[in-house]
C-alpha cells in the first residue's frame, strides 16, 4: 500500500521545496504537483513528490486524519505503518537530506 503525507510547505526553489511534516523538514520535488504551491500551503507528499495541494478547507480535516494515525499503536495496522515510513523516509531524488 502507498499513500501521501501532508505536509507544509516552508520554503520553494524552483521545482524543489522544504517542506514540514511534523517537525520533520524534507526536501520534496514539485514537478508533478497539480497547481503551483508557495510557502505555507499544504501538499500531499507521496515519495518525494508533491503529488497535490490540499485545498485550504480540507487542510484540518486531513491533518487530524493523519495525525490519528500517527499516534496509534498498531504497527500491525499497515495504513499506520506506511504514514509513518513515508515520513520517515528519505528525500526526493536530487534533494538533500534535512531535518
């Protein structure tokens, strides 16, 4: 199974962007997005790619769906396991590990 994290977005250069999950800044590349995104939009991150923006009405509803996630204790739950992986994870290809 594959899904997205939300994150913030901090700062964009060009096609790559820091971007904010949880404490946790990563570099995510922009090239496939769906519209055009700056600093303090929310994205959906999918293997280092921000695959679209989460419309600003959505943002509190997703973020607390996430967030029941990551405080569970399942890790036989594999929708659990995945999100925090992904977080996890390392940077795009061409980013720079941060954090």
């Amino acid at each position: 199974m594959c899904l997205g994290v939300p994150g913030k977005i901090v700062e964009v250069d060009g096609l790559l962007a820091v971007v904010d999950f949880w404490g946790v800044r990563k570099h995510v590349r922009l090239d496939v997005v769906d519209v055009p995104v700056r600093p303090g939009d929310y994205i959906l991150n999918h293997v280092g790619f921000a695959i679209r923006r989460i419309p600003p009405e959505d943002i509190a509803e997703t973020l607390a769906l996430y967030e029941s996630l990551l405080q569970a204790d399942a890790s036989d739950d594999l929708m659990t396991t995945d999100v925090r992986g992904e977080i996890a994870a390392g940077d795009a290809p061409g980013g720079k590990r941060s954090g």
